[in-house]
C-alpha cells in the first residue's frame, strides 16, 4: 500500500485528481468506481474544472458508484445518485447510459445487487477505483462485522454510521435510511488501482489502526493493505499531528 501525506483537504484533493487525470488521459473508456460523503468532493471540484478548461474527457468514461441507500428515491436530495450529479456528473461530459449507481428504487435488491456485480463484469471491471473510509473503518458500506460480504449486497448501517451520516439529515440520526445497497468487499478489491483519501482528525484513530498493518474485518479498510496496486492520500490531521 502507497501513503502519500499531504498537508491538508486541498491538497489531499489535488494530488487525487492529478491520479484520476493520469488514469483517464492513459485509457479515456476508464471504468471508475466512485465514492461520496465529504472527502471526494473537492476531487470532483477539480475533475469538473480539468473537464470545463477542456483539458480532461469524460465522454468514453463508464463509472460505478460504491453504495447507495435503500430504500431511497433518486429524487431525494439525500440519495447518492443526487449526490453524484450535484457534484460531478451534471458538470462533466460524461454520458448518462455510461453512469450506474446500486437502484436505491429497485423492488428487489437481491436481484439489484446480482445484476450489479454483473454490470460491472461486463464492463471489464473496474480500472481505477476511488474510497473514503469511515470512522468504524467501513469502505462502501461494509461496515465492522465478524464476517464481511463479497459481492453488492443489501446492509443495515450500524449506529456509528447513522450518527456519522446525520450532518446530511438535519443532524438526526433517525432520520438516515437504515439500510444500504453497497458494492462487497470483493467487488472492491477486484479493481485494478484503488485510491483512498483520507482527511481530518476524526478520521486519525482508524488511520492508525489500518497503518498498524494488522488485517481485520473489524477495520473493513485493513483489506487494502492486501490490494496490489492501492494508494492512501492522507493528510497531517488524519496522521493524528
Ligand atoms: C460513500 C461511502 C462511504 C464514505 C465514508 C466516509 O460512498 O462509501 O464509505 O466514503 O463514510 O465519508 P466522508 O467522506 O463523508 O467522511
């Protein structure tokens, strides 16, 4: 696993996006596999403005979002699939047919989750895949559990979680879906690259324990630390200075 530190957000940001340039300007029919929460959104700011100045092309690019909450409309202005075009794809020239997210509507998440993973095979996999990581450690929505799941599948969020989530409902926890649909641990660690960013000091207790090197599902980031080709963007206040 590659760390790189960085001094702060902004720059934690800016170092992501030139990785996330680099991948596109190597291979412009990337399939990404996105992320959203807090941390990528200043990633998107610049990804958005690299494709504005014309110097970055999203038309050939395919993405796969990690999670979503179940159940949710996509009109929610909390669901993720809002979330998503808020912040990155109404402002890049990415193609709608190429854009997927798990269906927070889907009637059967069972069958949801299973022609996701599919998708996603069909598709070649995913090349370059963007994390954050929660303060329990759960990539995606995997969260700390004795055993994790592989593939996308249905999960209830644990109460770290929705208390975690709460800023984006008023800051009332039992206003958070309780339920998500996220890709498997398995789903990600069949990316080719994965980069995470991890920022802020909330974060540092669980940068500390995924840095110790010992691998757990209890710290559902640990498994990265067995990933060929992934990159953790940290900056000095999640390094715990
Ligand atoms: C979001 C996701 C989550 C977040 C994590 C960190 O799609 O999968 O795992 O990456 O909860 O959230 P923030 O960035 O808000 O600290």
């Amino acid at each position: 696993m590659k760390k790189i530190i960085v001094n702060n957000y902004e720059e934690a940001s800016s170092v992501a996006a030139a990785l996330f340039a680099e991948q596109i300007w190597q291979k412009p029919d990337t399939v990404l596999g996105l992320a959203t929460g807090g941390t990528p959104v200043g990633l998107y700011n610049r990804l958005a403005a690299m494709n504005k100045a014309g110097a970055l092309d999203f038309s050939r690019v395919v993405s796969y979002n990690l999670d979503e909450y179940y159940p949710i409309l996509k009109s929610n202005d909390q669901s993720y699939d809002y979330f998503m075009r808020d912040n990155l794809f109404n402002h890049i020239n990415i193609k709608p047919e190429n854009i997927h997210l798990p269906n927070g509507e889907a009637k059967d998440p069972a069958a949801e989750c299973a022609a996701y993973d599919a998708a996603i095979a069909a598709a070649g996999g995913i090349d370059l895949q963007l994390l954050g990581i929660g303060v329990n450690g759960h990539l995606g929505f995997n969260e700390p559990e004795a055993a994790l799941h592989a593939g996308t599948h249905l999960t209830d969020l644990t109460p770290s979680t929705l208390q975690a989530n709460a800023r984006f409902f008023g800051d009332d926890p039992s206003k958070v879906p309780t339920q998500a649909l996220t890709m498997g641990i398995g789903t990600i660690m069949s990316a080719r690259k994965i980069v995470m960013i991890a920022t802020g000091a909330v974060k540092a207790p669980i940068i500390k324990d995924l840095f110790s090197g010992r691998i757990s599902t209890n710290n559902p980031g640990s498994f990265l630390l067995l990933h060929p080709d992934a990159t953790v963007i940290v900056d000095r206040a999640a390094m715990g200075e």
